[in-house]
C-alpha cells in the first residue's frame, strides 16, 4: 500500500488545500477511492494526489529560527511606537 | 409526490419495475454488509458508498410504484419480492463480494443505459443520475479484479473459484421478468432482458479473457425459475432488514 496526500479545490476558491492523507495500492486506485474518502459530499471540484514519498521537505535543521536575529522579527513593535510618539507630541507624521 | 400526481403503472410495467428496484434494494443492503470489515479504510468508505447508492436507486423506484416506501421495501411477504439471487447471495467473503459487485454493476449498467430514453420522464432522471454513478461501480469492480488476476496467486484462484460459483446465478438476473412485455410496448425501457444479457456475457467473456482468466461458461439453466422464488439465504436477510421496523411499525420516522 501506498500514502498519498489528498488536496482539494472548490470551483470559485483561490488555492487547493490539504484535505487528509489515504492509503491505496496504486495511483490509477488511488484516485476513485480519495473521491469517495474526500470528496463524495461535495467538498471540491478538484482533486489533486500526491503520493507522499514523493513530497520534498524541510528538515528540522534548516527550518527552526536562529533566536539571534531578532532584526529580521519585525512585528513593529518599534514603529509603532515612534509613529505614537510623534502623534502625541503633535508633530506630522 | 404522492401517487395521485404521478402517472400511474400498469400492473404489468409495476411488476416488471419492482424486479429492478428490489435487485436494488437487496444488493445494496448485501454491500452494506461490509461497513467495518472493508480489507482497509479507504476501500470500506468506497464499497459502503456503493452500497448507498444502490439503496438510493431503489428509494428512487420505490417512490414510482408505492407512496410508503419503508413499508414497501420492507414489510412484503418474501413471495412477494423479486429480487434476483445474484443480489439476494449473502457472498460473505470479500472475494465473492467483489465478484457479484462486478457481475452485477456490469448488467446494471445496461439496464439503465436501456431507461434512459424512457417513455417516463421520471425514470429518465432517474436513469440519468444513477448512470453518473454507475461508471464509477464499475470502474472499482474491475480495478480489483484486474489486479487480483494479474499474477498467479491465491487471490487470482480464489476469484476464479469465485466467479465459477456465482456466475451461474448471475445468469438468473437476464430471465425474463414478468411485465416485461408490457414495459417495452409502453416505452419504459428500450432493451429487452435477453437483449441486455447478451450483451452482458460478452462484455464479462470479454473481461475475461483480457484478465487470463478461463472459465466455463454455466451451460444449464439458472437455479432461480422466477423472480418469485427466493434464495435460501433470504430469510435471514429479511428479518434483520425489518428488526427496527418491526419494533413499533406505526412509528413516524
């Protein structure tokens, strides 16, 4: 059996997303059996598989943040500060 | 819609209808069988959904011959149903389940492939949604029995064995239904049985053959003489299908 990993779009909507992940034989079974799994209520007009092995990921290592660059965390914390400082002492901004 | 706003049947054409829906009824509830012994999540989400909609089909044609569909499908006399014991077999191992899945959905097809220009507009809408679904029955039928075929092994013999045992009731499914005659000079379907069952044997011979697989075709006729007859397994089928209804039959669901 193989893993693969079901997406789903709605006619209408922007993107496909990850709906779940299923087990078949092979791909050609794959296919019907992730509609009924996912699909048979409507939930997308499309359906995308992919089996999971050939997925590319990131390992832990290259995706976990280096805690040393905060300059690159902006979450404007500091502008917003200076543009509150500014109103308040009434200057344009 | 109650009766009295839909056209009525004659007698003949009704008879001949209820063959079809409670081959419909009957396979469906056999299918349903398998919800939680499906060999593996996904296949038993797939077979129970089959299952469904096959008993949504019957619900369909029920509703044409009767205004109380629950007591209709459930509460006649055995004698009273004609179901054909292709869908009446209880095929409890998941070989011959997947056997008489195939068996039946390829005759299924053509049956409302033949009711699709139905002299009724309610049975074209009808045949027209369960053609929708029927490629898809057939498509998974056949995708198992390719693959188990494929390379000699004990799921190959196991469905040879299978498809030797259940063939020859299949047969019984092409027998001329009663009111048949009278559906075909109303219109109601364009394809008489032996019309139909022809055509079925080759595309199964066919199958076959494309599979490797030998098998002899049944040469006697079929164990069913009527469509009045039940299969031996049908009692105990009945009373589990009426256990709830018969707790309080005057219940309002």
């Amino acid at each position: 059996m193989k893993t693969y990993e079901v997406f789903l779009r709605k006619d209408g909507k922007d993107e496909f997303r990850h709906a779940g992940s299923m087990q078949a034989p092979d791909g050609e079974m794959a296919v019907p059996l992730a509609r009924e799994a996912y699909a048979r209520r409507g939930e997308g007009d499309h359906l995308w598989l992919v089996e999971r092995s050939d997925i590319l990921a990131a390992g832990p290592d290259l995706m976990s943040v280096n805690a040393s660059k905060t300059h690159r965390h902006n979450d404007g914390k500091v502008v917003a500060e200076t543009r509150k400082a500014r109103r308040t002492a009434g200057g344009a901004e | 819609m109650t009766s009295s706003q839909k056209p009525r049947l004659s007698s003949g054409a009704a008879e001949w209808l209820t063959s079809f829906a409670d081959d419909e009824h009957i396979v469906g509830a056999r299918h349903a069988n398998w919800i939680g012994l499906g060999p593996f999540l996904e296949e038993d989400l797939a077979f129970c959904s089959i299952a469904q909609d096959e008993l949504g089909h019957a619900v369909a044609l029920y509703e044409l011959l009767t205004d109380d569909v629950d007591k209709f499908a459930l509460m006649r006399e055995p004698s009273a149903y004609r179901s054909c014991w292709l869908a009446e077999l209880p095929c409890l191992r998941w070989d011959d389940a997947l056997v008489r899945h195939w068996l039946y959905d390829e005759a299924e097809l053509l049956r409302w492939q033949a009711m699709a220009d139905s002299s009724r507009q309610d049975l074209c809408d009808i045949a027209a949604r369960s053609l929708s679904e029927e490629a898809f029955h057939r498509q998974h039928s056949r995708m198992y029995l390719e693959r188990l075929t494929s390379t000699a092994s004990e799921g190959r013999s196991r469905i040879i064995a299978s498809i030797e045992q259940v063939l020859p009731i299949a047969l019984g499914l092409w027998e001329p239904v009663a009111g048949e005659q009278e559906a075909l000079a109303q219109g109601l379907t364009s394809r008489a049985s032996s019309e139909m069952g022809a055509e079925w044997a080759t595309g199964v011979q066919a199958a076959l053959a494309a599979w490797g697989v030998e098998v002899a075709w049944p040469s006697v006729g079929p164990a069913q003489r009527a469509r009045s007859e039940r299969h031996a397994s049908f009692g105990e089928l009945h009373h589990d299908l009426q256990a709830v209804m018969v707790i309080d039959p005057d219940a309002d669901w």
